[in-house]
C-alpha cells in the first residue's frame, strides 16, 4: 500500500468525527461537507509524510477551513430570511443503533448558527470560537 492508499483509508476513519466537527462549527451539513472534501484535497496535495498525529493535524485543517468558510459569510454579510435549524442527520433503516445514535447525540450535539448561545460565546471571535470545538474534539 502506497503513502496515497494510507493516507486514504486513514482519512476515511476519521471523515465521521471532523464532519461531526464542521457540523458543529457551520450548522449546515452540506456546508461540512464541503468542508471535509476541502480538507481532503488540501491533504491530499500536502502528504502526512512527517505528521505525527494525524487526527490532531486533519481536526486542525477542518476547523481553519470553517473559520475561513465564517469569515466569509461575514464579509458577504449574509443572513438568513428564516430562523436557522440545523439539518437533520438522517441515515438509512438499520445503519444505527439506538445506542449508537444516543453517542452521536452526545458527541455532536445539536449544532446551532455561529454566535448562538449554545455553542459559543457571544462576542468571542471566530477563532476562539473554533478552538473551542477543536478542543472538546480532541477530547
């Protein structure tokens, strides 16, 4: 197996928990997603090669890639006509557990729009914000 196929199969492990951490930071899973691909081609360009700890190094990648996804919202200035509900994460009859979906629940949490109260600070700045989600990843 090549460095490419490793570093593949390692992303793919770990692709659940830094959606999960996009999620909470952007409210949107489609915008996690486009983060978490983001984040594969950027890591896919660069190598691991001399990485030594790859979940800390891929969670660092995903958050900056949202900050710049927040920042970028602010700059445009958008705002949502309706309130913000986050999406709902469906998945297929059979694919989870009860128990499962209550670790989900836990792990991730109802994510709300940055500046709620619920996840983040009001007044706090993006980057505070996102350390903040960072850490209680790497938890």
């Amino acid at each position: 197996m090549d460095e490419q196929q490793w570093l593949a199969s390692r992303f793919e492990e770990h692709r659940p928990r830094l959606r999960a951490v996009a999620y909470r930071m952007l409210g949107s899973l489609t915008e996690a997603d486009d983060a978490v691909q983001d984040a594969w081609e950027r890591v896919s360009r660069a190598g691991a090669g001399e990485v030594q700890n790859l979940s800390g190094w891929l969670t660092t990648i995903v958050a900056r890639i949202c900050l710049n996804t927040l920042r970028s919202r602010n700059a445009r200035r958008e705002e949502f006509i309706e309130a913000l509900v986050p999406d709902p994460i469906v998945t297929a009859d059979g694919e989870a557990s009860p128990e499962d979906e209550a670790l989900m629940a836990d792990s991730v949490g109802l994510a709300s729009p940055p500046g709620g109260a619920r996840y983040s600070v009001p007044g706090r700045a993006p980057g505070l914000r996102a350390s903040r989600h960072v850490r209680s990843a790497l938890r």
